[in-house]
C-alpha cells in the first residue's frame, strides 16, 4: 500500500505546483442543479434541461448490489431488479410496462434496470411530458420501486424462467472464462464470488419471503437517490418529490453497506483461462493503484489528476497505435486504460490489453508491454505531449461550447456518479478554467515521473484467455512470467517520433464555381449547383453551438463492380475504417488532426453511395479538405492494410468455434446466393486485394456530378461559399456523364420463397438460435414505411409478451421493419434471438402465426402503443441535425419526403391500414427460417 500511496501523494505535488493555490480550493457545484437530502435519508438530484424539448429522465439509484449478499443469497439484487417490473403497490403484474408503452416510453429501450456489484440503477429515460400527471406517474413508480415492489410468488415463479434464459444468453466463452478467474485475480476479496447474475440454483428456489427479508434490508431511503433531468419546473417536482417521497420511514436498525477493497499483492499474479468458445488469445495485465480517495474529490486538485491521467492513456495508446499499423505487428488490437480495476469501484489500474494475430498470446505481450517499460524509463516527448494535450483539450473544448444544448442523459451519468462515488458537479466553465491553466502549467516531466512510478513490480495481476482448440498454445504462469521479465531486462531504447507537420494538401486546388444559388423551399435550405455538376445544400440550424454534419449521398453503388472481386468488396467496409488521404497514412492522419474535431465515414453499398462526416465549426475548412482528398486521393497504407488483413483472418479463423459466428454463416448461406453477401471468412479476407479496394472506391468517386452534398448544423454560408468553390466544385465532375441509375441485381437481395433450415452445431451452453425474415416488394412511399414501423412495433410487443413472459423461453425477443427506397425485395419485417432449445417448436409456432397468418387482428390499444412511441422518434429527430441530414439525405435519393408530413401520415393510419399492410408483405410469400440448435 505504501507505494501506491507514495504515487497518489507524488502526483497530487505536481497537481498542487501546477494549481498553485487554487488546488485546494473546493470545486464549486454547479448552480443549475439542485441537491438535496430528505430527512430519512433519500437524495435527490433535479435540473430544468431543454435537450430534447418536452422530455425528462426518471432515474432511482441504489447503493446495494450482489456485493451485500450472503452465500446463500447470491442472484437476489438482480433478481429484485427485475420484479421491480411484476408488480408494484400502486401497478400490479406488467402495468408498469403497459402504461410506459402508452405513453411512448418502451420497454428495453427508454426504460430498464441494471444491476451491479455495489449498486443497482432504475431508469425511465426520453418521457414525453404531455400532460402533468405523466410526471406524477413517473415518480410514483419510482417510489414503488424504491419501497413498493409487491414480490408475489406466482410473479416470482414466472420470472425465474426469465432469469435462466439470460444467464443461458449471456453464458458466453468470454463470461465464463471471467467467472473462473475472477477469484484469482480479485483475491482477498468477495468480488469474484459476487456475480451479479448470481447461482441459478439459489434462483431455481428462492422464495417470496427471501426475497421481501433481502428488499427490506437493501432498499432504504438513506441508500437511494432520485434524479430527475428534464424540462420540468424544479421547485414543483421538489415539492412532489418531498411529498411523495418524504413518507419513507428512516430505518434505525440501517444495515452497513459491505464495501470490499482488494487487498495489496507482492509481486505478480497470473490468472490463465482456456474456453472453446473463445476468439482470439488475449492478455490483459493490471498495474493496481491506490484509489483517490473520496474527501479528495472535491478539491481542484482532483481535476489535475484525472487529466494527468488521461493524458498519459492517450499518449501511450499513440504508441501501441504506432506499433499496430506496421505490417508485421505483432498484435491484431491493443489499448491502454485507466480507471476502476476490473469491478472494483473501490481499486483503480491502469491496463494494458492486447489480443494475439495468431496462436501464441507470447509476442504479442511482449511487444505491447515493452512499449510500457519503453515509457517507464524514457518518458514522453515534448511533441507527444503537446499532441495529447490538444486532443484532449478540442474535447473539452467542444463540450463547453456545446454547454447549451448537452442532453438529459449527460447530466444523468455525472449526477449518478456524484451520487455512487463522490466525483464533482461542475459546470463545463468551470472544469474548462481549470484545465486551461493545467495544461499550460504542468511540465512534461510531471507525466514522465508519474508514468516511471505507474509501471510497479508489485500489485500486477495478469489475466491470460486462450481458445481451447488443436494449434493454440496455452501459457503457463512461468512462461507469462518469463515475457515480463524477459522485457524487462532489455535495453529499451528511447521512443523515436516520427511526426510531420507537412499540410494536409500539399497544393491547394483550383476553384471551381457556383452557378446558380436558391431556395429550397422543402427543407427552407440553401441550394447551390456548382460548374462541375455538383449540388450542395446547406441547413443552418442551432440544435447544437459546434456541431456541423456533412454527407453526400448518390444513387448506384457496387452491384455494377463484377463478381470476381467479391473478396475485395466483402473486406472493403473493414478497411475503409482506417483509410488514408494523400501522403498520410491513417495513423498519420490521425495524429496530424490530433487536437481537430473532424471525422469521415465512407459507405459504399450495392444501390447507394455515402460519405458522411462531422466537424466543428472551427475544424470546417479541414473537414472540406478531407472531403476533397476522399474523392481524389483517397489510400489504403501497404503496411496497414497487411496488419488489418492479418487481424481480421486471425480473428475469423476461430470463430467457427463460436455459436453466434456458425449461426450467421448459416443465415447468409440460406438468405443470400451472391458470393459477395457470404459471412466474412478469414479465407475471403487473405483473398481481398489492396489495389482492387482502391480502384473501387475511385471508381465509385469518378464524378462529383452523381452526388449531391449536405451541410446541416452551425454553419455559416457567407464563410462557408469560398470553401465550397475551392473543396467541392472543384472536385472533378462532369453532369452530361451523371448518373441516377440504380443497376438492380436480385442475387444480392434475400432470396424469394419460402423455407426451413435447421442446422446443429456443439454449444458449451446449450439454446437455440432464430432468425426469421418475411421479404416482399412494396411501393417505397411515408404512408408504406410508417406502416412497417407500426406493424413491426406490433408484432416485436405481442413477441415479447407471448416468448419472453408466458412462455419463459427467452430473455430478449423483438422484430424488426424496414422499407428501402432502393432494391426489388425492399421490405423486410424480421425478428432473430436465442432460446432454451426445448422450447424451439413452440416459438416457431408463435413466430409463424404473427408474421404469417392473416387472421390476426389488432386491437386499438396496440395501435396506439405503436403510433405514440413512433410519434416521439418523429419529434425527437426533428430537434437532432443528424434527423435532418438523414431525411434531406433520404429525400434525394428517393425523391420521397419522409419528414415534414411523417406526424400527419401517422397519427392518420388505422388498424385496417396496418391489416391491409400486413397482408400485403404476407401474399409476397416470402417467409425464411433459420435455426442453429445444439449438437447431441
């Protein structure tokens, strides 16, 4: 303990020498929240926010979790989480789930619960506030959950079958090889006999009185928080909160909470594991650190040393993103982090974590450790530094211009962690004042002392993870021991940096023009046609201070590029995450940006063309210079390309081994008869072709003229028409060569027909696996795509309540609607989930009979379930840039606008609209099952 204390109390000299005086100054709470505490013990957190408009977060926090159990009690937090939602007080059986989803607020996704190891977390999320006794509501069923939840053993009985099924799903190689090695590595500690998902024997026979004795003793009022963040009236919903919530008594009798620290370690220890089902060999190694304690946090000093922290990851993740791009890296991914150590809210670590290429974890340990000992005993360099610190200083700076418009679930996360672990509340000014001066004051050598005494020989944990298949080879302690002191003795030469300043063009280009400029009168946007045959259309908006989208969008994409480069097309999404521009690799580019918030996504799909992108408002003339290069430099490095290939075989060549990975295989193989639509396979990847990738994307590139290029977001268009005319019309383009046409080709479209595949497949833990699709081709059009959404909504509830909550046979089951604009088979309603295998037939039966037969009616509630939870994504999207750029983004390549009227097309559609629909997708006759079930 000595040691991690002498590091705390090092790095907080420096923290005080940079802050001078004002590091001990207490860290001001920010005034527009207001803090409270009720005479029984409850806290509450509330703020008015107009991000989104008419919409507030419900939240109840719990500091109780698997850590309070007893042996013979493990399983019971998460077990009482999910009664929480099987009957309350005040809404008996699934009334809280049915009068939610009335309101627009749906189960899974706006509301849900999650349990921890030291605490549980209730949240009703994005609530329109129509009417004030929404509100009421709301609190009412926080209060239900916080001493309500009625525990009534026939409820008990039907969710325990649920409590299975999610253990069965989430019982993956990675899961259980954490559950073995926990204990090791958190030993002298309940952690790792504390797994929230607890023992399923305890869970096949608990009892009501069990689980009101564990409610009683973890469900009080001095334990609990209510946060609240919306676009309420704060001192009405503290009155109604103090009302409704103040009658709670105090417990005298208050049980102390079980906190566990992990104790200090000589030394190293080594947790290896192997499972089948298992990708790639893994290594993680911990480097343990005394935790800052809690009467610390709220002192300026505090800051400082999260962002010394912060910036020692991101250098040191620079390095190892050095190391990955070269072609004969060891390693396939590597990072370093620094926080909590594993579960542990009570420990801090700083991690290193990287995953082998091939079969031998060893030297791919070796190289990522070394760059550590490389920076123990080096340091960093003044460039490194300066990087970092621009990196993280855009991001702060960013958040502070955008201070007006943060969204309710930021405020939310900073509040619940003030609550669980004392962090601040601070306003953006003030966290910004203080890092300001920080990265100005605090000297390279603060980080190089600090990282040299991180890098400790004591308090390390090492947790090795390897596929326990024929060629892998599996590590002793020694052997892991042996890598570590093998490096360690080197002679470690200093980090080199081969940092360029050179400019992103290196000659600018030619200015085109823009001919003509009007009003778009559908979007009340400005549009530009410009003289290489390009259209720009640009939004103003304010939804955010520094935010601007881009993307341009053209029909025809990649079903014209022959089959013979199948290959090369199923690896290009991969590669095309890491592309370069001009002379700058893609780990050059990002370090030439470091310090710009700039980004770009490129999307070429069999009917469309994408390029996307966002900037601030600062980084705009960057974001057109990359635009411009994307469309006429665009590279893929030879040494990165010879990494990511090798990366990805090694990571598919063991995923045969893997139920979910063998199920997809199975599915596209039934679906899809191109090639070019097959499950990647390390086989397709080592075929894939560098120089084909990029003769694709410039051919998809050729012409300015196919695209049209949109701008939504804080921009400007009197700053903005110079960067245009020199970035985008400049662009080679030519419009007499443009083309609209879509080259259809129904191979790479879900095949017709009507068919079941069963395959089998051994499973460490048995389910079975459904996927099940009805295709059809409908008339794109708002009133057919509403329709899908709403008759996709029904079916995903009715699915839910019949597999999930009378049938007990899965944990997560849902369905899913889309209508494309583009394609023959356009439309699809499909559902796919794991079950318990005995229960396979059945479901099949329930799935069949909502997709396909036509009997079925809906009922007005379900319509109106339906319609209200569509009506708030309308509503929301149209208070977000990314919901305009992906409607105006839509209208141009469909002609069909899907925004302004989609709330009076949806409020106008009927059950019989639906009915109509639905039979339309079912006389299309298209209807495939897959099913991956256990092996004998």
């Amino acid at each position: 303990m000595n040691i991690r204390l002498n590091l705390f109390v090092f790095v907080a000299a420096y923290c005080l020498l940079a802050l001078e005086a004002s590091a001990q100054m207490p860290i001001p709470t920010d005034k527009e929240v207001r803090v409270g505490r009720l005479d029984n013990g409850l806290s509450y957190y509330l703020r008015h926010n107009e991000t989104p408009k008419r919409q507030a977060d419900f939240y109840l926090a719990l500091k109780s979790g698997s850590m309070d159990e007893n042996d013979d009690q493990q399983g019971l937090a998460h077990f009482l989480e999910h009664m929480a939602f099987n009957g309350t007080r005040h809404f008996p059986g699934n009334s809280i789930i049915e009068w939610l989803e009335k309101t627009g607020v749906k189960f899974g996704k706006n509301f849900n619960a999650k349990t921890g190891w030291d605490r549980t977390i209730y949240n009703i999320s994005n609530v329109p506030l129509t009417r004030k006794s929404v509100q009421d509501s709301c609190l009412l069923i926080l209060r239900d959950w916080s001493d309500g939840l009625s525990l009534l053993p026939e409820e008990i009985d039907a969710e325990r079958q649920v409590i299975q099924r999610e253990w069965r799903a989430r019982n993956t190689g990675s899961q259980r090889i954490l559950e073995k090695l926990l204990p090791v590595m958190m030993q002298g500690s309940r952690y790792g006999q504390r797994f929230p998902i607890g023992s399923m024997e305890i869970i096949k026979n608990i009892t009501s009185p069990e689980l009101q004795e564990c409610y009683r003793d973890w469900y009080r009022p001095d334990r609990q928080a209510i946060i609240i963040v919306g676009d309420i009236d704060v001192d009405s919903m503290e009155i109604d909160l103090k009302k409704m919530f103040g009658s709670i008594p105090y417990l005298s009798d208050n049980k102390a909470m079980h906190l566990d620290t992990v104790p200090d370690n000589k030394g190293t220890i080594y947790a290896i594991g192997i499972d089948k089902e298992l990708p790639l060999p893994q290594a993680c190694l911990y480097f343990k650190v005394a935790p800052i304690p809690a009467t610390m946090k709220t002192d300026a000093m505090y800051l400082g040393m999260k962002y010394m922290y912060d910036v020692l990851v991101i250098m040191l993740n620079s390095r190892l993103s050095d190391l990955s791009a070269k072609a004969d890296a060891p390693f396939a991914a590597s990072s370093v982090t620094y926080g909590n150590f594993l579960v542990s809210t009570k420990n801090d670590a700083l991690q290193l974590c990287v995953t082998a290429k091939d079969k031998d974890i060893r030297p791919a340990l070796s190289a990522a450790f070394r760059e550590l000992i490389r920076a123990q005993r080096h340091g960093f360099t003044d460039d490194e530094l300066q990087r970092a610190k621009n990196i993280f200083m855009s991001s702060l700076e960013k958040r502070y211009n955008d201070r007006g418009h943060r969204n309710n679930g930021e405020y939310i996360v900073e509040y619940l962690d003030n609550f669980f672990d004392n962090e601040p509340i601070m306003s953006v000014d003030n966290e910004r004042k203080i890092i300001q001066l920080l990265s100005t004051q605090m000297p390279i050598m603060a980080f190089n002392s600090v990282i040299s005494k991180l890098i400790t020989p004591d308090n390390r944990v090492a947790m090795v993870t390897i596929p326990d298949k024929e060629g892998y080879y599996c590590p002793s302690s020694n052997d892991i021991d042996a890598v570590i002191k093998s490096v360690e003795k080197e002679l470690v030469e200093a980090y080199m940096s081969d940092f360029s300043d050179d400019p992103l063009m290196k000659t600018q280009p030619l200015h085109g023009q823009i001919l003509s400029e009007n009003v778009d009168t559908i979007w009340h946007a400005t549009r530009m046609e410009l003289s290489n045959g390009a259209t720009v259309i640009i939004k103003p908006t304010d939804f955010k201070s520094d935010e601007i989208l881009f993307a341009a969008e053209a029909r025809g994409g990649t079903s014209t590029i022959d089959d013979i480069y199948s290959p090369s097309l199923q690896f290009m999404p991969v590669t095309l995450q890491k592309f370069g521009i001009g002379n700058f690799s893609n780990n050059r580019l990002k370090k030439h940006l470091s310090g710009n918030q700039v980004s770009i996504e490129i999307n070429f799909l069999d009917y469309i063309r994408e390029i996307s992108g966002a900037s601030s408002v600062a980084d705009l003339s960057i974001l057109m210079q990359m635009i411009h290069l994307v469309f006429t430099d665009l590279n893929l490095d030879s040494d990165e390309f010879t990494s990511m290939q090798e990366s990805y075989a090694a990571l598919l060549s063991n995923r045969n081994s893997m139920p979910d990975a063998i199920f997809m295989q199975h599915l596209d193989s039934v679906l899809y008869k191109n090639p070019r639509k097959q499950f990647l396979t390390d086989q397709i990847v080592k075929s894939a072709k560098r120089e084909e990738i990029i003769d694709i994307c410039r051919r998809m590139t050729a012409n300015a003229a196919d695209f049209t290029f949109i701008f939504v977001g804080n921009i400007d268009i009197d700053t903005t028409r110079p960067l245009i005319e020199q970035y985008i019309a400049s662009l080679p383009g030519n419009k007499s060569n443009s083309s609209a046409d879509v080259v259809i080709d129904t191979t790479l479209e879900i095949s017709d027909g009507v068919s079941v595949d069963n395959f089998l497949s051994p499973m460490t833990t048995p389910q079975t696996w459904i996927a099940a699709t009805m295709t059809g081709s409908i008339p794109y059009s708002l009133e057919n795509k509403q329709l899908i959404k709403v008759a996709s909504a029904i079916i995903s509830r009715r699915l839910l309540d019949r597999i999930r909550e009378e049938m007990g046979a899965a944990y997560t089951v849902g369905a899913n609607g889309v209508l494309s604009s583009t394609g023959k088979t356009n439309a699809m309603i499909s559902s796919v989930f794991p079950i318990k295998p005995q229960f396979k037939d059945d479901v099949l039966d329930v799935i069949n009979d909502e997709f396909r037969n036509p009997d079925i009616k809906i009922a007005e509630e379900e319509l109106h379930q339906a319609v209200t939870y569509l009506t708030k994504t309308i509503e929301e999207a149209r208070m977000q840039n990314s919901g305009w750029i992906d409607a105006i983004g839509g209208y141009i390549l469909s002609g069909v606008n899907t925004f302004h009227p989609a709330l009076n097309t949806l409020s106008s559609i009927t059950i019989s609209d639906v009915e109509n629909f639905r039979q339309q997708l079912i006389n299309c006759n298209n209807y495939h099952v897959i099913t991956l079930s256990p092996q004998e």
